[in-house]
C-alpha cells in the first residue's frame, strides 16, 4: 500500500466520520421519546458539535495536503523515469 493511499484514506475517514456523528446525533433528538423523558425535540448543541466541526476541518485541511504530497511525488516519480531515459 502506497503511503499516499493512507493519507488520503485518513482524510476521508476524518471526514466522513463526523458527518455521519452529527446525522446520527440529530436523527436520534429527532425520535419521538416517550415516558419522563418527555417528547420535546433537543438537537445537539454547539458545544456537544464543537469537536465534531473541528474534525472535519482537519479532515479537509489534511486532505488537501496529501493532494499536495500526491502531486508532488508524482513530479518527482516523472523526473525519475526521464532521468533513467536519458
């Protein structure tokens, strides 16, 4: 496995994960609830989704430097073969 495949795996992952937390956490406030629990709706707040945010920031943040370090070894696997050529 190529080093450039974990970094983009891990971008994504870093994603995609906080994405799904956050769908899960508002479909679950959005279940009706029944007993003492009461049947108001109470989505996640900003502190609870705080974490969640920064992570995909850092996802994408972390994305775009393993796009960057893909095309750099690319340059750099290109000026390799034209050196073996010549």
């Amino acid at each position: 496995m190529n080093r450039n495949t974990i970094y983009f795996a891990s971008a994504i992952f870093c994603i995609v994960v906080p994405i799904v937390a956050l769908w899960y956490g508002y479909w679950v406030a959005a279940q009706p609830k029944v007993g003492p629990v009461g049947n108001g709706i109470k989505p996640p707040t900003f502190q609870q989704t705080f974490p969640l945010y920064i992570a995909m920031l850092i996802g994408i943040r972390y994305l775009m430097i393993a796009i960057l370090r893909y095309r750099e070894y690319k340059k750099s696997q290109q000026k390799s073969n034209n050196e073996e050529i010549d």
